[in-house]
C-alpha cells in the first residue's frame, strides 16, 4: 500500500519535475509538444483545483446555515452572489456584450463584482493612511527614509502633490516626477533586485526539493 | 439592457459600494451582507470563468471529437476533490504532485533565467567597456549606485559570516536601499488604492444623478437614518452603565 499511498506519487512528482526541467536546456521539438501538453493539462487540473476550493467554501457556509451558528443567514448571501453570476453567465453563454448591448452576465460584473471588489480594495487606502499614521513615526534614521521615499512617491504622482513641490522648491529647477523617476530607476532597483535574488535562490532551493521527494509537506500525513 | 435594468444597477452599485463604506464608521449587518455577497460573487465569476475557459472548450469538446487524452488530467484533477473524503484523501496525492512536480520543474529554469542572471546582467552590464564609452557620467554614477545598493542588500541577506566590521557597515548601507525600496512600494500601493478609491467615488457621483432617481444620496440617507435608530436602539441605560 505504500507504494500506492507515497511511492507512486513521489515518483508522478520526480518524472514530470525532471522532464520539465529538461524540456528548458534540450530545445527540441519534442520538448516543445510536451511543454504544450502540459499547459494544457496544468490549466485542466487548475479548473479542478478550484473547485477545492469552492467545495470547501459551500460546505464551510452549508454547515453554519445547518448548525444556526451566530450570523449563519449572512451565509446565505454567499450563495446569492454565486448564483447571481454563475446563472446569467450560463444563460449568456458566458458573453458580457451581445453587440452594444450588456448581457445578465456583463450587468453582474459591472454592478456587483465590480462595485463591491473596486470598494472593498478602497477601503483599504482609509485603513492604509491610518496605519502608516502610526508606522511612520519617525524613530531612526532608516524609518526617516522610508517615510522620505513614499512621500516623495505620494507627492509625485499626485498633481496637487507636483503644485505643492513646484511653489515650495521650484527654485531648485528639479521636478518631482524626475526624482520620482530617478528614485524608482535607481536605488529602488537596487533594493529590489536584493530581494528577487535571495527569493529566487529560495524558489530554487525548494523546488529542487520538492522534485527530489525531500520536501513533502504538501502532501499531508500519511 | 433595458433602461428599468440599468437604473436598478445604479442602485444596487451604489447601496453595495455604501454598505461596505460603512464598515468606516462601524462594523454593521450591512456590511456583512455585502461581503458576504462578494465573496460569493467572486466565486461564482471564477467558476463561470473556469466553465467557459477551461471546461468546455478544453474538456468537453475535445471529449465529444473523440480526443480522450484530456481525461488523464481531469481524472488527476478530480483525485484533487478526494481531500473531503478522510478515507481515500490520499488519492488527492496523485494530483498534488503532478501540480508540484510540474510547477517546480518549470519555476527553476525560469527563475534562474529572469530573477538570478537577468538581474546580475542588468547589474553588471553597465560596466562593460562597450557601455562604458557609450554611456555618460550621469549614467554610470546610477549604475555604480544600483551596484553597490545591490551587493550591500546581498550582505544584509548574507547569514554564513557574523555581521560586524565591513560587513555590518555594508549591509547597513543595505538596509537604507531596502527602506527606500519599502517606501516607494508603499507609496505606490498607497496611490493604487486611492485610485479605486476615486473610481468609486466617481460612481457614486454618477449614481446620484436624475437618471438614476438619486440612488447615492437615498442609499447614503437611509444609512445614516439606520446608524442613528440603531445608536438608540443598542444604548445602554445610563444607571446599568455606572453599575457596570
């Protein structure tokens, strides 16, 4: 049974970890179809995977609606949302237009997912403020430039920002969208390839252990 | 789309955008429905996303011309599912390292490619003769700056030798690139959510117009008339408050 349970798919992961690998230094035409394939079998798998996911949302919020846990009617809307797009969108045939003309599908997205995803992202600016509010207080040096940067990165990409620079330190002749761009150019790519290069080296390391059976969390206790 | 469908759209992006405002002032059964409903909607936007990206044209068509290959990762995919199923979850292994063997296979060649020589290049490259002579003084100050900013970050990440000397005041120096590289991403954050923050405020003002019968300002008015009962309602008698 181990085999089955663990070596079997330990092994589905080396020999499709290795031949994909592979197919990157060994440019063929072989490589190539098999790379296609695989694309395609990886974004069928992903579809599956989702619904992982939303097996486990529906059960989740089932099991509060059964148990009448504390707020369990809200659960409810969470299958009014579902339906709300899935039935328009099967009923459309998953168009958002048909000509000039918005479809049950087109009319969910623009006037529920739309609003509510757009609102809730921009609640976050108010809560993003009060917490830099706070972050910001300036206790070192270090803390001093990070407030620096993103104020000048704030004022430099806001056109009452570039009015206030201009009348303050217009003498200087320096714009602020230029150290705005200096800043992003520059030091800022500096500190960011620092961090892609220890996060690559990370990524490396992991993946060479997942491919070689050493690191196998993700797949749960036996 | 009718204009009866479009008006009521009005309203209904106005009083769900207002609903998850509200969350501003207080955490409210309004709120909770709204994001409740996203989180549903969400979903279901993925789901039909999934059905007619992936589905259909990727499974069920292939199947009904006769290409029965594509049933390898649709099983594999489905073994996923048995993770519900305590007894046979292990099935679910199946898939899971096919995903993880796959991706990982494909995540090192790229990263090795694009964040671990394109970034040494990018770095180094300035410094070429050919750049050199090409180049001004402005430009290969910049590029002297985003090389030595580079190596002091590396030092600051560098845990094999103990931190002091040069090397402490080298990753020091790398500390003041990574907080200018915090802010500026902070600052860009910052706008990115002011800028959906616009883009509903816009809405807003558009839904408060004539055409859609005053949508905002009804909505906005039956809130705050809700927070003013409901701040009557839930408050406390003065006498139990000092008992208390």
């Amino acid at each position: 049974m181990t085999l089955i349970k663990k070596h079997i798919p330990l092994a589905i992961c080396f020999i499709v970890g290795l031949l994909t690998l592979s197919t990157y230094y060994i440019p063929t035409k072989a490589s190539e179809n098999y790379i296609e394939v695989m694309n395609k079998w990886e974004n069928i798998m992903a579809g599956f995977a989702f619904l992982l996911g939303l097996f486990s949302l529906f059960f989740s919020h089932y099991n509060k609606m059964k148990r009448k846990v504390d707020g369990w009617g809200y659960s409810l809307f969470v299958f009014v949302g579902f339906f709300a797009m899935v039935i328009p969108s099967v009923l459309s045939h998953g168009r958002q237009m048909v000509g000039p003309d918005l479809t049950g599908l087109g009319w969910g997205y623009r006037f529920l997912f739309n609003a509510l995803s757009g609102t809730m992202f921009s609640v976050l600016a108010f809560y993003i403020v009060s917490t830099a509010y706070r972050a910001f207080r300036i206790k070192s040096a270090q803390a001093g430039v990070l407030f620096v940067a993103a104020l000048i990165v704030i004022v430099g990409k806001v056109p009452l920002g570039q009015m206030i620079w201009e009348t303050v330190l217009g003498w200087t002749h320096v714009g602020v969208t230029d150290i705005v761009q200096w800043l992003m150019d520059v030091p800022v790519v500096a500190g960011k390839r620092g961090i892609l290069m220890g996060l690559a080296i990370g990524g490396i390391v992991t993946a060479l252990k997942i491919v070689f059976g050493i690191e196998r969390q993700y797949m749960g206790k036996d | 789309m009718s204009e009866t469908m479009m008006i009521f759209g009005g309203w209904v992006a106005a009083g769900l955008t207002i609903f998850l405002f509200s969350f501003l002032y207080k955490d409210n059964p309004f709120f909770k429905i709204a994001e409740h409903l996203y989180l549903g909607a969400g979903m279901g936007w993925v789901f039909q996303t999934m059905l007619f990206q992936t589905w259909i044209p990727k499974v069920w068509e292939p199947l009904r011309a006769g290409d029965y290959y594509v049933l390898i990762p649709s099983l594999l995919g489905l073994t996923l599912v048995t993770q519900f199923f305590p007894k046979i979850s292990w099935v679910s292994r199946y898939g899971f390292t096919f995903i993880m063997g796959y991706g990982s296979g494909l995540v090192i060649p790229l990263t090795i490619s694009t964040d671990l020589m394109k970034q040494i290049g990018g770095t180094i490259s300035p410094f070429m003769v050919s750049e050199i002579t090409r180049g001004n003084a402005t430009s290969l100050l910049n590029a002297a700056i985003v090389a030595i900013g580079f190596i002091c970050v590396l030092f600051y990440f560098f845990f094999s030798v103990e931190h002091k000397g040069v090397i402490k005041k080298a990753s020091n120096v790398g500390i003041y690139f990574l907080m200018l590289y915090f802010g500026a991403a902070f600052g860009n954050t910052v706008m990115g959510r002011f800028s959906l923050l616009y883009g509903r405020f816009d809405d807003l003002y558009k839904y408060s117009g004539e055409r859609f019968h005053y949508a905002t300002f009804v909505i906005l008015g039956a809130m705050v008339l809700y927070f003013i009962v409901d701040h009557f309602r839930t408050r406390k008698p003065a006498v139990e408050e000092e008992a208390a």
